[in-house]
C-alpha cells in the first residue's frame, strides 16, 4: 500500500537574479537545496512571497496533454469512446510561469482556454504498473491549455494539434505543485474575467492519474518534473486580448495569467 504523502505546496521562483526551490507555506516561501523530488534540505532562508517572482513549478522535459479523456464533453461532443488515452506534446517554447502574460499569437484565430490538473511526475518510471504508479507521481498543479481552435482542422489532411497548442506561452502552469491530495476528490475551476466558466469533478475523467501514468509509461519514460495534462470538460471557450484566465483546484491554489 502507498504510504500517505505529506501535504506541502512546492514552488520555483526567482529572487535577486537567482531562481530557487522551496515550499509555500501563507505567504512565506521556505528555501531549500538539493533535488525537490528527493531528500530536498532547508537552507533555513524565508522569503516574502510578494517579494519575488514564481516560475513554471518544475522544469519539465516533456508535458503531455490528454484529448478526449472526460465523459460530459465527450459526450457533449459525441466522440467516441477512446480505447486508449488519446495525447499530444506541448513544445517547451509554450511553457509559462503564473501572473506572466499569455502572448497573442502573429496569426488570426479563435484562442481558446481549457482549465486542467496537471500530474507532475517524482519518480523516473518506464513500462510501471498500474498498481504502482501513484507512488512515481510527486504533486498536482494547475494548467491551461491555450489552444487556436482554428487551426485544428484547417487542412483536412492532418489535425494540427502541435501547432495550435504549442504557440510561444501556450502552457501556463502553477501555481505550486501540491503533493498529498487526492486527484479523485478534486475540482477544476476556469474563471474568464472573474466570471466561472468551467467547473468540473477529475472523478469524471475516463483515464484514472494511475491509469493515464501507466499506460503511457509504456510508451515513454516520464521523467522527474514532466506533467500530464489530464484534459479539460466542457466550458471552454474563447479569450479576447486583454482577458484574465484562472484556474483553481482546492488544496493547490490559482493560476491566474492574462492575454494579449
């Protein structure tokens, strides 16, 4: 049985030119040293929290994004039921650290936002069994999947899903990676301007987190500090230059970034 992971929000921010690591515990940032995923020590130095910069909350070399992995907006949409998890990569170009600007793109489109729990992997895992896979997973965050919904299928020939979602500051994440939740008990929260326009239960995904860091474990190896996007519901939609987009999931926080 997996032993119960402590509850602590982890960040990577920037203070004075240097970028550190530490938990978050109110609005005080508690440094350590070392790796976040193994053994990490206090350096015993607090930081304010408005006193400096949060980043991206890993340094990911892959995010994995599901598509079509939660019954209502399946079903809304009427595709059909995948036999596998369907997913896609987001280019690291896209990456996005919380209160930075989402960039419009150069092109004309319809952007849209999708609120989603990302999975931050802990452990290294290749080919692990369903059964352990809870135990290679560190913490939970916050994401949005920005998306050009017109480019998806513009040319009949082949769906752009890389290109429409992997514009410079597409992946906005944080703004911690909380470990010791639940995934199953938690809800996602996307808030356009203040106003929720997506509230869905993870309960609902097709994919389990142990199910979704198995099976594509056995595709690739997941690596430290990588995130699973486990997809969005229904409530999507588009975003105007100027347009504040949160997203907040209990127990891990806000991200918040605006566009254009």
């Amino acid at each position: 049985m997996q032993q119960q992971q402590q509850q602590q929000q982890w960040v990577r921010f920037e203070h004075g030119g240097e970028t550190g690591f530490g938990t978050l515990v109110g609005d005080a940032v508690h440094e350590h040293r070392g790796n976040m995923f193994e053994r990490p020590e206090p350096t015993g130095r607090v930081f304010v929290l408005a006193g400096v910069r949060l980043l991206t909350p890993t340094e990911p070399t892959k995010v994995i994004a599901l598509w079509n992995n939660f019954h209502a907006l399946g079903e809304k949409l009427k595709l059909p039921v995948p036999a596998e998890p369907l997913y896609l990569l987001k280019a690291p170009n896209s990456y996005l650290a919380p209160g930075a600007d989402i960039r419009k793109p150069l092109c004309d489109g319809k952007v849209v936002f999708e609120g989603e729990l990302g999975i931050v992997i802990g452990k290294t895992c290749t080919a692990v069994p369903e059964v352990d896979a809870l135990a290679h997973v560190f913490g939970y965050t916050c994401a949005n999947d920005v998306t050009v919904a017109d480019i998806l299928n513009r040319d009949a020939s082949f769906t752009q899903w890389v290109r429409a979602k992997g514009f410079d500051t597409f992946c906005p994440m944080g703004p911690v990676v909380a470990t010791g939740l639940d995934p199953a008990t938690l809800t996602v929260t996307t808030l356009l301007n203040g106003e929720v326009r997506q509230n869905y239960p993870i309960s609902d995904m097709r994919f389990s987190v142990q199910q979704l860091v198995s099976l594509i474990s056995l595709d690739m190896t997941l690596n430290p500090g990588d995130v699973i996007l486990c997809g969005t519901s229904i409530g999507v939609g588009s975003m105007k230059p100027g347009s504040l987009v949160e997203v907040e999931i209990g127990g891990i926080g806000r991200l918040g970034n605006r566009f254009g």
